[in-house]
C-alpha cells in the first residue's frame, strides 16, 4: 500500500515536472507583449490580446524572477514583495506562478481565450489568491504546498473548464475557498487536496470528482 502511495506521488511530481518544462518551453517561445513593473512592494504585469506566457518564481538567492517570452528577467529583490497582479486578457495564454512568498495577495486574471493557469510549488500567500479565467476552456492546476492565509477565490468564467487541485498537498487556505464554474460544463478535480479553516464553496461544477 504505501509503495503504490509513494508510486502515486512520483507519478504526480513527474506529471508537474513534465508540466512546468512544458510551460516553460512555451514562456520561451512566447512574444512578450506585456509591460511589467515592479516598484518593490507590487509585481504587475499587464498583457495584450494576444498569446502571452508569463512565468513569476523567486530564486534561492532572493530575486523575484519574471518571463514573459524572452527569458527570465531579474526584476528585483524579492524581500518587499506584497503583492502580484496578472492580466493576460485576450487570447490562449499561459500563467505560471511558482516559488513564490508574497506577504498580501497574488491575483491573475486571463480573459477570453483558453488560457493555463499554474499555481504550484511552495507558494504563500499571506493574505488572498484569486483567479479569474474568463470566457474560453480554461484550465487551472493547484497544488504541491500553496499555503493561503486569508481566501482563494477563482471563477472561471463561461466554457468548458477544468480546476485540478490534486497536485501533493493542494491548497491549504486559512480561512475560505471560492471555486465557482459558473458557465460551461466544468471539471473539478479535488483528490481531497481542498484544506480549509473556514468554509469551501463549491458552485456550477457539472462533474466534481472527491
Ligand atoms: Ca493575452
Ligand atoms: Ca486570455
Ligand atoms: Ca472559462
């Protein structure tokens, strides 16, 4: 039993492995259409209509890391860091938010077009994470300790989409988690990775799989 356990969870790291060279093999072939800007405190990055793929971690010597089609770019320490604001609007885009320790609230928002949302590997957020897909078939993956203080809240707009939070230990929030599906026949897939101090709300999911 516990070797078809471990055998599970180095299934999944692979699956994530395979998932975060796959998105940056994409961040790399990407334009970069986007304006980023740092002031110390706030990381915003603004996108245009077209597919963008943007990719935020932080490194082991302090620096917050941004690619946004060119390669990654040292954009500053990452010590002050509150808070980070994603807008990739129209078009199929790809966000990436890994490695990251932000002190108030992480916050994507991808617009129309079947956009990839990736929030997973030791993320932490001492305040909110929110996420809105929009219009399109999106899909967002969660998981492998993103530990949220406060509330997650995503929305994923109209289309078929899917939120597959079964990635290690999931999402762990202090208080509430939001997920609402709202148009579109969409996916939830939980793997019991949904950890709440408070309430989780559940909403317009056709099919939700424990
Ligand atoms: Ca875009
Ligand atoms: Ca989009
Ligand atoms: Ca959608």
């Amino acid at each position: 039993m516990k070797s078809s356990i471990s055998g599970l969870v180095n299934n999944v790291s692979l699956l994530v492995a395979t998932l975060l060279a796959s998105t940056l093999a994409l961040v790399q072939q990407a334009n970069a259409d986007c304006d980023v800007s740092f002031d110390g405190e706030k990381l915003e990055i603004k996108c245009d209509d077209a597919d963008d793929s943007i990719l935020v971690r932080q490194d082991g010597a302090g620096s917050l890391l941004v690619d946004i089609g060119s390669g990654e770019e040292n954009v500053g320490p990452v010590d002050d860091l509150k808070d980070v604001v994603i807008e990739s609007e129209g078009g199929n885009d790809i966000v990436a938010v890994v490695a990251l320790s932000v002190t108030d609230s992480v916050e994507v928002k991808t617009g129309k077009g079947n956009d990839f949302v990736v929030v997973a590997i030791d993320v932490t957020i001492g305040n909110d994470l929110k996420i809105e897909t929009g219009s399109g078939a999106d899909v967002i993956r969660l998981g492998f300790d993103v530990l949220v203080a406060n509330s997650v809240d995503i929305k994923t707009g109209g289309g078929g989409d899917t939120v597959d939070a079964r990635f290690g230990s999931g999402v762990i929030a202090g208080n509430d988690i939001k997920i609402n599906g709202e148009g579109g026949n969409d996916l939830l897939e939980v793997g019991g990775n949904l950890d709440v101090g408070n309430s989780l709300e559940i909403k317009d999911f056709e099919t939700v799989n424990p």
